[in-house]
C-alpha cells in the first residue's frame, strides 16, 4: 500500500513550515490542506481534539500532532534517507534541547513584539536580542547549528526566518545589524533547496502581520 | 572504560524524579548530588548554563538537560534493556504527545492551586480536574498509559502523585474522588519497585509544599 499522508497547516505557521522542511527533505508526496483557523475544519478538530492545532500530520489516516514530534516521526518512519536527527545519543539530546529552547522562547517573545507597545514592546526587544544572542554563542563558527549539515535545530529555528522583516519593522529595529550571524546562517539555510522551496515571501508575512495587528486594534 | 554517571537534583522535583525511575528501570548507578536551589552549585551553573535548573545527567563528564530529553537519552544509550518508549514510530510519537501535554499542563496548574487563593485558586482547581479527566480520557481501561506496561508517559506523569496529598490538602479537594481513574493508576504503577523506591512520602512533600507557602507568605 502507498503511504497516504495528508498535512493540516497555515502558511505563515513556523510550525507548519518544519514539518513542510521535514517532508520536502525526505522528497515526501503529500496533500496540503489549508486550515482557516478563525473557522477550523471539523478533520482539524477531529485529528487534534486535544490542542486544536495545526500543523497535524495523518498518516495513513492516523493523525501525528505538534511539530517536533511529527519531524522526528518523519525522521523516523522514513529512515532510508536524510537523517534529520543525530545518530549519536549525545548528539541527539543536544539538539533535542536546543530545539526545545527555540520552542519554549523564539515563538512567544517574537509575539510580544508584535502585539504590545511601549515598555512592554522594548523589554520584549531586549528578550528577544538576548535569546538570539545565546543561540548565536551555540551556533559558534559552525555553518549549521547541526554542526557541517543542516540538522533538527536548523529546521525548527529557521521558518522564523520568514517572520523576521515583520518583528523587525514593528519592533523598529535592524535584525543584521543586531544579529549578523543568525542572519547569515539563514542566508546560508536559504541556500538549500527545501528550505528555499518552503519559507513564504517575508513581504507577504509582513503584510500578513500588519492585517493581524489591525484586528487586534494595535493599527 | 565504565560509565560515570552524575545527576543533579532536587529530590522534591517531579521533573528529577522522572530521571531517577528511568536510571533505576535501567539498572544504572550513578553519584545523586543534591542541589540547594538557592544557592545553586557551580557545578550545576557550568553544566546547565542555559536553564541554570535540575535535572542535570552528567554522564562521562557531559551534561544532558531537559526531563524528558534525560530519559530519551537514558533509553537510546542503554537500549539493550527496560525499553522505556515504544519501538513502533507511531506508538514513539503517540508516547511522546502524552509526555509533553503532562510537560506543559501539569506542573504550572499544580502550582497554581498550592500559590494562589480565592478566584485564581478555584479556577487553578477548575483546570486542573479538566487536566487529569483528560488524562483519564487517554488511559481509558488500560493498566498504564503505555498499554499492558510501564511506559514512558507513566514514567513523565507518576512523579506528580508524591504532590497530591499537598495539593489536594491546599486545595481542599479530594483527589481520588474527582478523579478515581488517575488514583487507581497510580496505585498500579507505585506496585513497580522501581517507582515506590524513586517517589518520595506523600506527608514529606506536604510538608515541604507547607514551608514554600509559608516562604511566600500564604500561611
């Protein structure tokens, strides 16, 4: 039997962006279906009764939820092929936790700048300089974060990517001139082909930013 | 060369006492160092710089953080034994979304009920039996969450039950009463050498919560 796999996503999602890497770099065919999350279809909300979230990935009808879980599904179901993840235990814990890190802090400071104003906005900005700081000082002068080969903390770092000309214009400030080596590990990111393939115009996720900001009154 | 193996901790921690089953269902020794969390060591300041918190496995000189990335690691170094995730990618994927649910619902509501009072408290209770009914959903009539074993959901959740009796008691409920199906697995799971061994005395961790309270100005 062909494999059936079907994703459930939203095209400015960081999140939906890792499992659409994951699937390009394992050359996965798949049907894409767009959820419109003020009105989420009743698949989404049958597939993921628990957090009502894209992205879900089913897989043989059977549904794959939170997106560093489904990549290293991925990672492990299609085993044959571009390993996302170390081999190595150690090497594995290592990027198992940096990418929790970008999971537990990348996401919700990079909204604070978004969505607040005022002092609130700036102690944002200062979170937000000093968490790509530190990852800056893991990154080191090494091309990837998975060290010579884009590895699991590439993937779930760099759909931010995508987000960074909308947080940098509403937060007022200038990202290469704050971070130059994150900014040039994802140039470099760029550069890969699935990557490249998968990350939205960063004019159209500003635009996309702009509209939620609105309808949130900050506009 | 044998293995060195060093864990940083805090014996009232759920998040350390997952790591001590998993090192115990491994049959691994290893030197407990316990931290005073106020006046942390610099040993765990060097091995976890990021976080600065415990758990912190230290094996061969190398320190792995993060709970539950620590028992992943302990499975895939010493996978010739006491499997503690499911070999299926499915069933790994499946294990993995329970954990992390417990991971990001159970300990910030659990302290919600022990740190706050009135409204904040009744509706930390309201949230918390939303918590575990869910949880009970996800058992369903298994023995374990794992199925007809110990796994590693039972092993992510089962710490929290040596804090019941200090949360039931400061939230004046009645655990096994609201929720009979979580009690009942417990019950099962503390027959396991292994975990009786590991969770401390239900009156002691009372009486630590007690002090906190009191530290916080709340008795």
């Amino acid at each position: 039997m062909a494999d059936e796999v079907v994703l459930l996503d939203f095209w400015p999602s960081m999140f939906g962006m890792r499992v659409r890497i994951a699937l390009a770099e394992k050359g996965i065919e798949y049907e894409y279906k767009e959820e419109d999350l003020r009105n989420k279809s009743p698949l989404l909300l049958e597939m993921n009764p628990i957090h009502k979230k894209i992205p879900v990935l089913i897989h043989n009808g059977k549904p794959v939820c939170e997106s560093l879980i489904i990549v290293q599904y991925i990672d492990e179901v299609w085993n044959d092929r571009s390993p996302l993840l170390p081999t190595d235990p150690y090497q594995r814990a290592h990027a198992r936790f940096w990418a929790d890190y970008v999971d537990k802090k990348v996401y919700e400071v990079s909204r604070k700048i978004w969505t607040t104003k005022g002092e609130e906005k700036e102690a944002g900005k200062k979170e937000f300089f000093e968490i790509f700081k530190t990852l800056e000082g893991e990154l080191g002068d090494k091309p990837y974060f998975g060290g010579e080969t884009f590895g699991f903390v590439d993937l779930s770092l760099i759909p931010f990517y995508s987000w960074f000309h909308a947080i940098e214009t509403f937060g007022e400030f200038n990202m290469e001139a704050e971070c130059p080596k994150i900014v040039a590990w994802a140039k470099r990111c760029l550069q890969i082909e699935t990557v490249a393939k998968t990350l939205p115009d960063q004019k159209k996720v500003y635009e996309f930013v702009g509209q939620m900001r609105k309808r949130f009154g900050l506009e």
